[in-house]
C-alpha cells in the first residue's frame, strides 16, 4: 500500500515538473521576442529560426510567427489576384506576399477581408519600392489604405536604393505604432546586409531573394541564417518563362517520380529542406492547392544533394 503511495506521489511529482517545464518554454520564448521588441539600438536577438514542420510555421526574430509557404502575387492583378488569394486561403495558405510594385495591394487586402479566417491568422508582405523612399511615411500610410487589413504584418524594402536607411528607420517608427508587426530587405546579399545593419535599430526578420534550383545561393543562405534572419525565395519555380525548364529538368522529374509528387512539389520541398521559405505564384486552382500538398514526403540527403549539384549560378531576373 506505502509503495502504491509512493508511486502515485512520484507520479504527480514529474507531472508538475514537465509541466513547470513548459511554462519556462513558453515564458523563455516570450522574453526573447519582448527582448528584441524593447531592445531599440541594440539590434539582433538571434532566435531559432528553424522551421516547425507540424505548425508550418516558423518563430521570427519579432516575436511573431510566420507561416513557411504562402503565395507569392507578382503578375497577378484584380480580380484574378482576388480569386487566386481566396483559392488560396480556402487551400490553408495563410502567408501571402505583395508588394506596391504589383499593383495588388486593394485585391489582397479584398481577399483577405472577404475571406472568414481571423485577421491574426494571416500573415501579408508587403513592400516600399525604391521610388517610395523620398516618402515613406506617405508610402506606409497608402499601403495601410489600400491594404485596408487593420495592420501590416510585415513590411520590406524592395530594393537598395537611394534613403532606404531613412525608409527602413520610418518602418521602424510604424512597429513602434503598431502599425506594421516585422520588418524584412528583399533583394539584400552579403555585402549590402554588411553595410546596412549597423546604420538600422531593428534587425530584420526576413530577407527575400532570388531562389531556385538554377540561382541556389549557397553562400548568401548560411550568412542570413547566421544573423537569426529567416530566408524566404521569390522564383521559386524559376519566375514565368523559365518553369517549363525547371519543372522538366530530368533529375527534378526524376526525384518527383520516386515520390509520386511534381516537380514544382519536389522543387518546395527542397527549398524548405534547406530552410527557405516559399511563396510560388499561381492563378491556376488545381496548381495553387498543389503547392500546398507537400509535407508528406521528404528528400534523402542523396536527393538533397542531386539538387545542390543543379546550382548554375543562373539569375532570372536582374536584381
Ligand atoms: N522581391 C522581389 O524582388 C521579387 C521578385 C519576383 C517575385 N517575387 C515574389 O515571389 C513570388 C514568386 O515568384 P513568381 O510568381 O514570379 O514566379 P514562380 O513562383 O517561380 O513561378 C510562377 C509561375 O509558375 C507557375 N506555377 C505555379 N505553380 C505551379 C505548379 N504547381 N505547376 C506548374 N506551374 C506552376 C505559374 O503559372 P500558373 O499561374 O499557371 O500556375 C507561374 O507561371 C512572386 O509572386 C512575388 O510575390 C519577389
């Protein structure tokens, strides 16, 4: 009877201590993101940008978590953009990226709010072009309007270019209003990030730059990476005109076949595999849920490194 005793009460011991442990998690996870929040010149609170494949999310260093694939509203204009978001969001995706530059930012705000989901639960990019820089307060306020979604959750720079110091410091004043949630540089390398940072109080949480099997980026990943800044890949697919080599290229095809997926779904997954996020763009339904359909496989170390040998250094586009 003492030793059913002693079991019981050894029992309820672990159960209140693994709890305790999870309390600790969670308050440590929060003070990291107040950290960086209140942390003004001091800049760069590295967190774990490693990606939650359960949640499919991904921990920014803002605190804020980010979805690990969304879709990406680049040619996409009007009601097309409308109905491909709402294809979208109706799939599960919940990251969704624009930019001024697009000319979208109405028909993604349209989607978003027509759409049935909670406000928090969708995360939008969006991005100040160079031309805005002179201005960005003005630029912020008009993509607050046109956006019309409460908040921005996350705001970048499109390009380097002449003021974006300044520009990035007034996005920096627009988190402290709350009125944009994280910021992130697009188009941003090594050197540039080398020049950048020290003259900024608040370390980006995301850069976005040209990624896919052709333009791998092998050097500039690991260095993003190494300031606790998540990596996300526009031209995933290789960006409209160059798909059809990508997709048909014989050792994607290849993989795609020894694991019943497509090329496109392989290409996805590889990015994730290497920690890039992806935001592939789309006005067809039947592609758009299929970017969405794979987590349930997953590339060996072989395969991983039969696309790694696929890198030619080859830019699509010139930024
Ligand atoms: N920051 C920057 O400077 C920058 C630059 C370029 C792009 N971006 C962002 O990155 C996003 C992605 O780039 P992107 O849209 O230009 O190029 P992408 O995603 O590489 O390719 C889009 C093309 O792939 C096709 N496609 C999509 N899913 C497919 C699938 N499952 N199977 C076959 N074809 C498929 C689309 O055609 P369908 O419509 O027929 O599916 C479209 O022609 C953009 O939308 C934009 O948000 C950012």
């Amino acid at each position: 009877m003492k030793r059913l005793f002693n079991l019981i009460l050894a029992c309820l011991l672990i159960v209140s201590l693994s709890a305790c442990g999870k309390q600790a998690e969670t308050e440590n996870d929060m003070t990291g993101g107040q950290e960086q929040q209140t942390q003004g010149g001091g800049n760069t609170v590295t967190g774990d940008i490693s990606f939650n494949f359960e949640t499919k999310t991904v921990l920014l260093n803002s605190g804020y978590e980010m979805p690990i694939y969304g879709i990406g509203t680049y040619s996409l204009t009007g009601d097309t953009c409308v109905e491909s978001v709402t294809v979208a969001l109706n799939n599960g995706v919940r990251l969704i990226d624009t930019a001024y530059m697009y000319h979208n930012e109405e028909s993604v705000g349209e989607a978003v709010r027509n759409s049935d989901i909670p406000r928090e639960e969708i995360f939008v990019i969006t991005k100040l072009y160079p031309n805005q820089f002179d201005h960005p307060e003005a630029a912020i306020e008009e993509a607050l309007a046109k956006l019309d979604i409460d908040y921005i959750d996350m705001m970048l720079l499109h390009h380097p270019g002449t003021g974006d110091v300044e520009a990035y410091l007034a996005m920096e004043k627009a988190v402290a209003d709350g009125k944009i949630r994280s910021l992130g540089l697009s188009n941003w390398y090594v050197e540039e990030l080398e020049e950048f940072l020290p003259q900024i109080n608040i370390t980006p949480a995301l850069v976005q730059n040209e990624i896919h099997p052709y333009y791998q980026e092998n050097d500039v990943i690991p260095y993003i990476h190494s300031l606790g800044i998540v990596v996300q890949g526009w031209y995933p697919l290789g960006g409209r005109g160059y798909t059809a080599e990508l997709l048909g290229n014989e050792i994607i095809s290849e993989i795609a076949t020894a694991h019943g997926k497509s090329s496109a779904q392989v290409i996805l997954r590889w990015n994730l595999q290497k920690g890039v996020v992806v935001i592939p763009g789309s006005s067809n339904p039947d592609h758009i849920q299929e970017n969405t359909e794979f987590f349930d496989f997953e590339l060996t170390e072989e395969e991983m490194e039969r696309m790694g040998a696929l890198d030619r250094g080859e830019k699509h586009d010139w930024y």
